[in-house]
C-alpha cells in the first residue's frame, strides 16, 4: 500500500505536512503559526499495488492551537 497526501486547504498546507508514503504516518515538515492558519484539511490516499488497483482515502483535518 502507497499513501499520499492530497488536496490541502489551504495549499500552503503542502509546503509543512507530510505523509510517508510507505506507513501513512503523517510528519511536520515546517512551523506552523496559530495566527497564520488555524486549520489544515486534506485528503489521505491509500492506493494497494493489486490489478487493477484499489484505493481508498479519509480526509483529516489538523487544528493548530495557541499555546499561549
């Protein structure tokens, strides 16, 4: 099974989350600042390696919460 990690709202999700694409676990690349975007949303895709390949996906939605 191959993960990926798709359509993030609000793009610039893509530039600080990642998702290793060999166990779905899902990493912070970069620092995220409460006051510049409080929640991240995309779409997780696990595709198996089958013929014809099957896949499925979830959606998760990361809410950044002000430690002060």
């Amino acid at each position: 099974v191959t993960f990926t990690a798709t359509s993030f709202i609000p793009p610039s999700g893509r530039d600080v989350i990642s998702v290793n694409p060999d166990t779905g676990e899902i990493h912070l690349t970069g620092a995220l600042d409460f006051e510049e975007v409080s929640i991240f949303d995309f779409r997780i895709e696990a595709r198996d390696h089958g013929t014809p390949p099957l896949s499925s996906h979830c959606i998760v939605e990361l809410e950044v919460l002000d430690v002060n």
